[in-house]
DNA sequence: GGGGTATACTAATGGCCATTAGTCTAGCCC
DNA sequence: GGGCTAGACTAATGGCCATTAGTATACCCC
C-alpha cells in the first residue's frame, strides 16, 4: 500500500491534484460536514473508493486542501511582518490581499465555514492564519497617536479590514443578485479595491483632521 | 391531522417555539443541510417523528425559522427608510443593527450560510433583507458630493458596512481565540460599537477634508 | 363519560454516506 | 516475458438521515 501524500503539494495535473481542486471547491461552497466523497470523486470523474488512493479519508483530504490554500495565502502578511508597519506598506498589504481572494475565494470561504461550524484543523486553521495579524509586537511606525483614537481597538481594527475583504466573497454569491453584475469580474475588483482602500486611508486621515498625512 | 404552522409566530413556550429555537441555533450553527432533524430534536427532548407534528417537514422547518428571524429584524432599516437618509440616521441604524446581530447573532450566520451554499428559499432571504438597502430611490440627503468620491461606490459601500457588521458575529468563534475575551460581551459590544461608528464618520469625513459635518 | 383532537411514541423504509476488502488492468524494471 | 506496483474498479458494511405509518395517551367539549 503506497503511504498517500499528507501535505506535499502533488504534481500538477496528477490525479491527486484534480482531486484537490475538486475538493477546494465543494468543501469551500459546502463546508466540511456538507460535503459528500461521492460529489468529490464525480467531479473528478472517478469512484469515490479510489479517492483512498489518494488520501487516507476525508478528513485527511480537507486538511491538504487547507494546508495548499494556506501555502498560496501566507504571503502577504509574511511580506508585512518582514518589515516596519508603515501606512503605505499596510495599504499595500490590503491590496493585495483583496486581489487574493478575488482571484482564489475559496479560502475565504472555507475560513468562514471553519468559524461558523468547525470542522477538522480548525484551531489550527486560526493559529496559522490569523494570529500573525494579532501577536505582531510593533504597532503602526509613523503614527503619533493610536488608531482611532484609542489603543484598545487596534485588533478590532485589523480584524474589520479583514473581515470587509474576506465577506465580500463569501457573500459574493447574493451580491451578484443584488448589484446585478458579477462580483468577481475586473470592474468589481476595481470597485473593491478602490472602496477599501479609500476607507482605510479615511481611518488613517480620521484621527488627525486638517493635517493630512500624504502617504502615496 | 392538523394543518401545521405556516408563517405565523407560535405561542411562547410552545412545542413549536421550543423546536424553532433548537432549529434557529442548529441551523445558524451547521447550515441547512448539515443540520439533522434529529440533533434539533434531542435538542427539544422529543423524537423527530414528532416533529412532523408541528412542521411539514425539514424544509418548512427552516423557511420558519427565516420568517422569524427577518420579522425580528426587519425592523431598522424600515425605519430608516420611513424618512429623510441624514448622516445622523444612517448612523443610528449602523448602531441598531449592530446591537441587534449581537443580541442574536443567527440571523447573520444564516444568512452566511445561505450566501455560501443556498439552501430552500435564498433568493427570498436576499429579496426580503437585502433589497431593502438598495432600491431605494433617495440618495444621502445632507450629501454635497457622492460618497467616497465616486457615485457609483454607494451600493458598495452600503455592501461594506453590512458586512462589516454580519462578519463580526459570524467569525465570532474565531475572534473568540484571537481576542481572548468573549465576543458577545458588554465591553466587546462597546467596542464593535465605537469601531463601526467612528469607521462610518470617517467615511462621512473623508470627502471633506477640512471641513468637519458635525452630525453629533 | 365519550368523541375528537393534539401530540407524543415506536417501527420501518429507502437513500446516501464514509469506509473497507478484494479484484483487475496497464505500465515498469529485470 | 514475469513479477511488481499504482491506481482504477465493484461489492459490501454499518450508520445516519428524512420521512411515513400506525399507535397510544391526555386533554377539551358535549
């Protein structure tokens, strides 16, 4: 019996990898529980046995798609952390995050559905996603006084932006209804992008009204 | 046989309140189809055949549970809709909605489910929640210029602080870890509170450097 | 007290689910 | 070519699920 992979990345275009993609998919629109071998292995075009070809069981599939979401996403706020917390670098780290999960939503939505049922990994989901926003030592460099006016909110803070960025997708669905175009085409990246970006410099112009700081 | 409850709110304490409250939590918590009429009835003290009793089937069981909760809070933005949009009451009904998802946070986490995988009569949810916010014909009133700069950005931002709001308490569990405190607490209230209000002021401010709206 | 109704129960059904066992085939190394 | 292995398949398992049928009990109205 060949030991399946457990959470190196298989080639591309292998089996394993369709597996993975089809994965990603289902359990990002389903969540853990709501999510059936069978519909994996149908995507796939195979019989749900053969996925223990592949990997040891269901929950050893959703930990390696996790595991490959959370390599592809890790980026940007490493990038954040390698140097000092500037206004511009942070500007620069919501951008990119949005052009993140616009262009791959699945991770959002797979974090939403951890946070509001569980599922396999999920603490571990939170300690390697979301902690490195939090137990970062240094506050914001070129600011005099605390955000929004007190220090206490700074968490709240970070985790608004990343809540604004990540619900976009995982409401995209019913927003494609409602704005009438669909939320993940070039216009509505731009719309995103330019309405975020524009709300974070609001908060960072907002403590200190009269004095703009004139980041860019 | 008795024709079972439809849309209408049964008597308090009732069996049939008793399984919309389990259902509520469950279906809030799982999602539609991950929730097991069993679990809401162990959670009852019944059996689930009982349950047939009182609702047609699963289905009916969750179109309930929608009705009640969109009655609950379909309250603020009605409101808001009866009169003139000023900055004063659009901040008044950002700061009903966020205490009212905090009081319950089930119609957020439906709502999230549904946007994420569907489920019996999404469309409707979003037509009866979500519409309200958007066809509305009147703009800002006490508005010289668009928000944000950019006319066509209102629906987003409309989107935006919505979100901002729903988010909080559908990634609840996780912030839970992150904050190390309880995310439905007084103080945390408080300061989801402070964040949401100061972030919509910001927004208000933006567009006029200079020169402060003094709403307050 | 008797009939009707509301509401609980047990038993059963057919379907899907994750998982295992065992089989077959196509390629690879000697 | 002969064995080995990877990876597909079918068949079978036990469990849970939504739902139905049939039954029992307790209350209300007369």
């Amino acid at each position: 019996m060949p030991e399946p992979v457990a959470s190196v990345v298989p080639d591309p275009g292998s089996t394993a990898e369709r597996i993975l993609d089809a994965a990603e998919d289902l359990f990002a629109e389903r969540g853990y529980s709501a999510t059936s071998l069978g519909d994996v292995a149908d995507r796939v075009g195979i019989r749900s046995p053969s996925l223990y070809n592949h990997f040891r069981n269901k929950e050893a599939l959703y930990t390696a798609v996790m595991e490959r979401l959370l390599d592809d996403f890790s980026g940007p706020i490493a990038e954040l952390r390698s140097g000092p917390i500037t206004h511009d670098r942070v500007l620069l780290w919501l951008e990119t995050i949005v052009r993140k999960h616009h262009a791959n939503p699945n991770l959002a939505r797979l974090l939403q559905h951890a946070a509001l049922s569980g599922g396999p990994g999920t603490s571990e989901l939170v300690d390697r996603f979301f902690r490195p926003m939090f137990d970062s030592e240094h506050p914001i460099e070129d600011e005099p006084r605390p955000l929004l006016g007190d220090a206490g909110l700074q968490p709240w803070a970070v985790m608004a932006f990343n809540n604004l960025v990540m619900s976009y997708v995982t409401m995209a669905p019913m927003y494609r209804d409602l704005l009438g175009q669909d939320p993940f085409s070039q216009s509505a990246l731009d719309k995103q992008l330019k309405l975020v970006t524009t709300l974070l410099q609001a908060v960072f112009d907002f403590r200190t009204p009269g004095e703009r700081a004139g980041d860019s």
